[in-house]
C-alpha cells in the first residue's frame, strides 16, 4: 500500500524556485534515509509536505493515503497522521510544556482524556525518553538545548502515534547516548507501523535505525532512489560520484556554509 | 471607595466595576485587593499608602472591552511596608489599553514587587508603564519590576515602559520587559501538532493570562477561562 505519493512537485520560497519536480512515492512500513547536499532542498520537501505557508506549491501534488492534502491546512494534514520532526524546534514564550501536549493530544480524540490517563501516558513517554518529568513543567522549547528540544520532537512523536514522520536531522544536537535513545524510540514507532522519511547528514543514525531505502535530492530533485548500501557509499565518498555517474551538475550556488538550507539563502535575498 | 485597614487587621476587597480605590493600610495590617474586569473600563485611579509593615496584596485581572485606562500610585511610607502588585490583561479587537502604575519607596526597608502581563489581539494596544522610585535615605529597599507582552497580529501593538528611579545607593533593584511578537514558525510548529490557528492562539493566551485566575474563586476562574476562549473565537 502507497502511504504518501508525491509527483513532479514543484515549489517556491519567496519567489525562489527550490523543489523542480519530486517525484517520490513512500510506501506503508518503509524506512527511507533522504540525502542530499546542503541547500538542495531536503527540508523544503519537508515543509511543503506539511504545508507551512512560506512554501508555495506552483505545480504537482501530494496524496497521503489517495487524499489530496495540498488544500488541506496544516492542522488537518497533522490529524491525518503526518508528523514532522523539525530540524530548528521554536521555542513558543508562555507555553506550558504538559498543557500544550494534553491539548495536541486531545485535539486527536473523540472525548478529551482524564487527566489521570494523561499523566500515565506522559510519564511514560519520558521515561522512554529518558527525559526528567519535569520538563512537563517548563515552558515549551524555552531554554532547551538543541539536544533537549530534539529529545522534545520524538516525545511528541510517541505521543501522537503518526502514520508518517518525517525528521529533520533529528540527530543534530544529540550526544552519543542521545541518539542511541532517540534511534530506540524510533525504531520502537516503525516497528508499530510508523512510515519513515529521515533527514541526516551521518550515517551514526542511519546504522541504528536501518532505513530499506535511499534516496538522493540534487538540485531540488530526486536524483537516486535505491538500497540503503547508498547510505554508506555516499558516508565514505561525498556527492562528488554521482555528479560523474549521473552526469549532472551539482548545483553549488546554493550552498553557503554547513547548516544553511535552500530556504534561509533564498530568504536572505 | 475609600478602604482603611486598621492596625493588625486584615482585609480582602474584591472590585468589580468602574470605580476609584483610595486606601491605607495601619501598622502591621495587611490588605488583599483584587480586581476583575469583565465590562468597560474607562478610568480608574489607585491611591494608596502603606504604613510600618504594612502588606498589600494587588492583583488585577483584566478581560475588559474598549478603552481602558489605570492609573495606580502607591505609596510605601514607613519602613518594613512590603507591596506586590500581580496584572494580566488581554487587549482585543480596536481596544486601546493603558496602565500606569508606581511605587514609591519613602523609607528603607520597604518592598515592592510588580509583574504585568498582557497579550494584544487584532488591533489592540496594550502599553504598561511601571515606575519604581526608591526616594533618598530609603536605605534597603528592595524593588523589582518585571512586564511581559505578547503580540499577536501586525496590527496590535504592545508597549512596555519599565522605569527604576534610584535616589539611594544601598538598595536592591531589578527590572524586566519584553515585548515578544508571535511569529508565523511559532504558528506553525503549534499547528504541525493539530492545534487550529485558534487552538494555536488560545493556548497561547492562557499561558500568560491563566495564572492569574488562580486568584479568584471558582466561579471567576470559570468566567476568565470562558473569556480568553471567547476573544481566541474558540
């Protein structure tokens, strides 16, 4: 069965062409690592999937489950069962931490939970998570460390069950023990039918949660889309190979430096 | 309304319309004022003085419509006088909202502590001016002072005007104001978990405004929950 279907996707940023037509098709159960140089628009894909408004669809189409989802809202994609593991988590001033996952929680349900079902949930989430129960208490992101707003993402994502989740370079920020944790949770999601679409630059991540598939953005493209055994070759060699193999340019304008994504450079202008 | 609180005694006086509040609070009494703002409020002034540790309690909540404007000017005039001033208000739609408020440290060891919240909606304007005086030879006073705005739309706006005014050097004084805009990444993140923008707005709001309800009785913490919901249109 195709969970999320994507064809010829063509997507803007500010006026800025970004994603030139990704064609990627996720099937249910698949584990699948996204590469791609900086600034090729990973994180776009991401963004478009889950509709943020700055990112504007010029061409093609997204179903999730044979559902359009491109006129759907943001909220309405989340309740179908997408979930997206954001790369830079805001922190939201004024926030409480538990109020707003009792609510993202409830929204979900028919009836609201009791409040005694919550909290057996939630403390069992962070232990899970090996996180202190009183980051419940705290103000959602505010003054976490990377680290610890990471660890924050796939809390939610246990929480919330997804059909599909998408994380953005999830292990960035994470100590060693911090993404051994959080490849657990991860693998513990798929294992219970969570679908994977998986952001990152190492392959420390990638040999823990064993993607089925690979797949390589260039350009704003899917240019490969295969093994997992891509994962390791493109760890040990960089890109520079498939520039040669695939006889395409490998557009180089776009990067600045280590962390900038298409996005922030077309935003800068 | 004129309210004397005599010497050890203790009073609780809650408000809940239009008018004016002149106080004094004796030796070694204390006073709890509360005020809860549901319907229009035009002008309103405080008044007040605190004797030899003497103790006011203030807390407002504001939920109000249209024009609103609070003048408060208390006055800590002999030693050991401990104030704490507690506001939150929620500006929506056009409404235009102002709150002055000052302490005024005229002997030492006094205390003082103001906190105001606000959240501004639509096109609203919310602007909070705190002055903490500590007046000369009021040796050991201890004044702090901290606001906190949150705008959400680009036609609201928020002000904040916190002013420490130190006549005397061996004193403790702190301040605090910020005015946070809500962004679209803020927005979204709540969104990309399910919330609607109202949702979104709504959860946002009670975050700052909530805590003051736990200062009224159940009946008032229902309406302030009911009206923050009210003015998110959840």
């Amino acid at each position: 069965m195709k969970s999320l279907v994507i064809k010829n996707l063509h997507v803007t940023v500010d006026g800025k062409k970004i994603l030139n037509g990704v064609t990627l098709a996720i099937n249910e159960g698949d584990n699948i690592a996204l590469l791609g140089p900086n600034g090729h628009g990973k994180s776009t894909l991401f963004m478009s999937i889950m509709g943020h408004p700055k990112y504007h669809i010029t061409q093609g189409s997204i179903t999730f489950n044979n559902k359009d989802i491109k006129k759907l809202s943001v909220d309405e994609r989340s309740k179908l069962g997408i979930f997206l593991g954001l790369q830079n988590p805001s922190e939201v001033p004024g926030v409480n931490n538990s109020d707003f996952l009792k609510n993202i929680m409830n929204v979900r349900r028919d009836k609201p939970m009791s409040l005694f079902t919550f909290y057996k949930e939630l403390e069992k989430a962070y232990q899970e998570m090996e996180m202190p129960f009183e980051f419940a208490n705290r103000n959602l992101n505010e003054g976490f460390s990377g680290g610890e707003k990471k660890r924050n993402e796939i809390l939610q994502m246990l929480l919330l069950n997804p059909k599909l989740a998408m994380l953005d370079e999830i292990d960035s920020g994470l100590d060693v023990d911090g993404i051994n944790q959080v490849a657990k949770m991860i693998n513990k999601k798929h294992k219970e039918g969570t679908s994977l679409l998986v952001i990152s630059h190492y392959a420390r991540l990638f040999n823990l949660i064993k993607p089925n598939r690979a797949v390589v953005m260039v350009n704003g493209k899917i240019v490969l889309d295969g093994k997992p055994d891509l994962i390791k070759r493109i760890d040990k060699e960089g890109y520079e190979w498939i520039k040669n193999e695939l006889k395409i340019e490998i557009n180089k304008k776009q990067v600045h430096s280590i962390g900038t994504c298409a996005t922030k450079v077309a935003l800068k202008k | 309304m004129n309210i004397k609180v005599k010497q050890n005694e203790t009073k609780e006086i809650l408000v809940e319309d239009n008018s004016s509040i002149n106080f004094s609070i004796a030796e070694n009494a204390s006073l709890i004022l509360k005020f809860v703002f549901f319907s229009p409020i035009k002008n309103i002034s405080i008044n007040g003085e605190l004797k030899k540790k003497a103790k006011l309690k203030a807390v407002v909540a504001d939920f109000s419509n249209g024009e609103a404007k609070m003048n408060a000017k208390i006055l800590l005039n002999e030693e050991g006088a401990n104030a704490t001033w507690d506001l939150a208000s929620l500006a929506t739609k056009k409404d235009q909202k102002q709150f002055d408020i000052s302490f005024i440290h005229n002997k030492g060891n006094t205390k003082a502590d103001m906190n105001n919240y606000g959240v501004a909606l639509n096109a609203s304007r919310l602007v909070f001016s705190g002055t903490n005086h500590i007046q000369k030879k009021a040796k050991k006073s201890n004044t702090n002072q901290s606001a906190k705005i949150i705008v959400f739309d680009k036609d609201a706006s928020g002000k904040a005007n916190p002013i420490l005014r130190i006549d005397e050097n061996d004193v403790l004084a702190s301040h605090a104001a910020v005015v946070g805009r809500l962004n679209d990444e803020h927005l979204f993140y709540l969104k990309s978990r399910g919330l609607t923008e109202e949702e979104a707005k709504a959860l946002i709001v009670s975050g700052y405004l909530k805590p003051i309800a736990k200062n009224f009785d159940t009946n008032i913490q229902n309406k302030i929950n009911k009206m923050i919901m009210e003015k998110c249109h959840v």
